[in-house]
C-alpha cells in the first residue's frame, strides 16, 4: 500500500497544474515548452511525498521493485496484472526525472529476464515492451527527453554543435553536473592513492583542495560526496579498501554463477547489484546515504539466502 500511495501521490504532483503532491510538496525545476505551438510547463523533477527531497525515483526503483516482486512470488498473481504493475512503476519513475533510478530499474529488468532459465521469445516478450516504452516516452515527454539530452553533451554526440566539436569527451564530461565531483575526488586520491583519505572526509577536505583546481567548470567541485560508489571507495579506502570491495563482489557473483543460476530469487537479486552498481552513472554515498543502504541491504539478503541453501545442503 505504501508503495501504490508513492506512485499516486507522485502522478497526482505531475497531473496538478500547480505541481503540488496532496501534502503541498512542490516539484522542483518547472521548466516551458513548445507542444503543438502550445506554451506547457512542465516540472523537470519530482519529489512526491518526500518533500524536497529528489528520491522518490529511487525509492520506486529499489522498494518498489521489491514489493511487485515479492507480490509475485508471495501471492502468486498473475503475469499480466505482473507485468502491469512493472510498466507502471517504471513510468512513475521516467516521469519522476531521475535518470540514474531509470538506469537501475531499467538495466535490472533486462539483467533479470537475460539470466532467468527460459526460451529466448519469452525474454523477448517481456523485454521487447520495457525498451519500446522507454524510448515512446523519452521521445515525446520533453521533460525526460531534456533528461537524457544531456548525454550528447558529455559524450559529444551533437556534432552539430560546433561548441562541442571544439570539445574532447573528457572536457564535457567533467564539465557536466558530477564530473567536477569526480575530478576533484581524483585530485584528492593522488594524496593518498593506497588507504584514501578516510571514511566520510570527502566534504571535508575537497574544500581544502577547491582553490587549487585549475580546470573551470560551471558546476560546484565540492558537494557531500563524489556521486559514484567506486569512486567514492577508492577515494576514502584508497587502492587497498577498492580491491577489498571488488573481491567481495566477485566472490558474490561467483556463489550466484555456482549455485544459484536457476534460481529466480537470487536472478532477480543480482540483477538489481549489478544495475545499482553499473560504474558509468551518478549515485548516492555507498556509506552514508540510504541509496548506499540498499545495496547493503541486498547484500544481506543475497548472504541470508545463500547461508539458508548452505544448511538444506547439509
């Protein structure tokens, strides 16, 4: 019921003309466009019921995908009424404009229904209709269009902007919202490349170093954290503390790929590590945020089932 209450009150904050869920929460970055010579406004950003924070996409694509899920395998309904409650979860999320949960929820659906041991056409089925309904709304909602514009900037697609011709790829990119976050974490890990400058010290000593960077962007250098989970381990643990975590990762995929491959829980599982932890988007602090949270929490999740199989076996 939370979760229906969630998705409600978000689509009740984009449907209002005044952009307000049903608490007053208001949507943040109302921008106009152009459709059908027709002046819209539209808000490029919801919260829902979370007031100002920017989180309910993520919430939708982590909680919420754990509940429809676990409707699924608890209640036992139907493949169809399944299916729907995916497809409409994930357009909360589009509509939210959270680029990163639409990455996680979107990556986690393909991951899922590649590895479940089942005939191609049925993958195809299912997967076929999540990509066809991204791209419908990515091309005609212009707020999610404007999103996912971005992109061309960082990677220097729109060659028909001569200002990013004159660019490299790793100018626009850290001259984009979190490269300027990266790069001045990467100035920092040269201090101490091999146990990193501490847990939580990112804040704190990116202010120290933030007059020293040369490299002008219009965006802030500093924030509360890098905005990427390795980067923000091999910042704060050093080479030491990121090869710890990715050996643990490692032996989590290799317990997956050993003993549990047909086993649709762990699939659906590991898809969604694998999505929350792809390297090549923005992400919340892995170790002081409730998005970090969650992969702790799947993390657990993943260890309970694994030691429970551990005690059938013997």
């Amino acid at each position: 019921m939370l979760i229906l209450f969630v998705q409600l009150d978000t689509l009740f904050q984009f449907l209002n003309p005044n952009f307000e869920d049903i608490f007053g929460y208001k949507a943040q970055a109302i921008r106009s466009y152009i459709i059908l010579n027709n002046q819209i406004s539209l808000p490029l950003r919801l919260t829902g019921p979370f007031g100002d924070e920017q989180v309910v996409g993520f919430f939708l694509s982590s909680y919420g995908l754990l509940s429809i899920y676990l409707l699924k395998r608890i209640f036992k309904i139907s493949n169809r009424l399944f299916f729907t409650l995916l497809i409409f979860n994930f357009f909360i999320i589009i509509i939210s404009g959270e680029r990163s949960s639409i990455i996680i929820y979107l990556t986690t659906i393909l991951i899922s229904e590649i590895l479940k041991p089942k005939k191609i056409y049925k993958k195809i089925i299912i997967i076929l209709p999540f990509l066809t309904f991204f791209l419908l709304i990515l091309f005609n909602l212009p707020t999610t269009k404007e999103r996912f514009n971005d992109l061309n900037f960082w990677l220097n697609l729109d060659q028909t902007n001569q200002k990013l011709k004159d660019k490299s790829i790793l100018n626009n990119i850290i001259n984009s919202p979190w490269g300027g976050l990266w790069y001045s974490s990467y100035e920092m890990w040269k201090e101490k490349p091999i146990i990193g400058i501490g847990l939580r010290n990112y804040s704190k000593q990116c202010k120290i170093i933030k007059d020293k960077i040369e490299i002008k962007t219009r965006y802030e250098f500093c924030s509360t954290h890098p905005h990427n989970y390795f980067i923000e381990i091999l910042l704060e643990t050093g080479l030491i503390g990121l090869l710890i975590f990715l050996s643990i990762i490692y032996k989590i995929y290799n317990i997956f790929l050993t003993n549990f491959r047909n086993n649709i829980d762990m699939i659906m599982l590991i898809s969604f590590i694998i999505a929350l932890l792809f390297p090549l988007k923005p992400s919340g602090a892995i170790f002081s945020s409730w998005y970090g949270s969650f992969f702790w929490f799947s993390l657990g999740i993943f260890l309970i089932i694994e030691n429970l199989n551990n005690k059938k076996l013997k």
